[in-house]
C-alpha cells in the first residue's frame, strides 16, 4: 500500500511542478493546507476520493492519470 501511496504522491508532484505551481498555491486551489499536500505528495497519507479529485480538477487532469500503479 505505502508503494502505491509514494507513486501517487510522485505524480502529483510531477504534475504540479510541471505547471509551476507551488505546493502552497496548489492547496489554495482544492481549499487545504500546504502541509497536507506535502503528506500526499510524500505517501505520508492516504488521499480520499473527494481530495484525489478537487486535486486532479486543479491540475486539468484526470484522476487516472495520477493512477500510475
């Protein structure tokens, strides 16, 4: 599980770098915090649906395409 967490973490960071958003602006963006973007994005938490989602929706992506597992 925690391998699926890291993956998924790896591509929302790779996505959200890739447009130049900062971790703070992303979360901004979906209505969280900054520190929780950084546990999603180091596998540190599991993310929800609702969350995967708002998370996709910010970054024009499908949640798919976060899946890469």
């Amino acid at each position: 599980m925690e391998q699926k967490r890291l993956a998924l973490g790896a591509a929302i960071r790779e996505r959200r770098e890739a447009q130049g958003l900062s971790q703070e602006k992303l979360a901004l963006m979906i209505g969280s915090s900054k520190s929780h973007i950084w546990r999603v994005e180091t596998g540190r938490v599991g993310v929800g649906i609702d969350d995967l989602s708002r998370i996709a929706d910010a970054l024009g992506t499908q949640v798919r395409d976060l899946l890469t597992f």
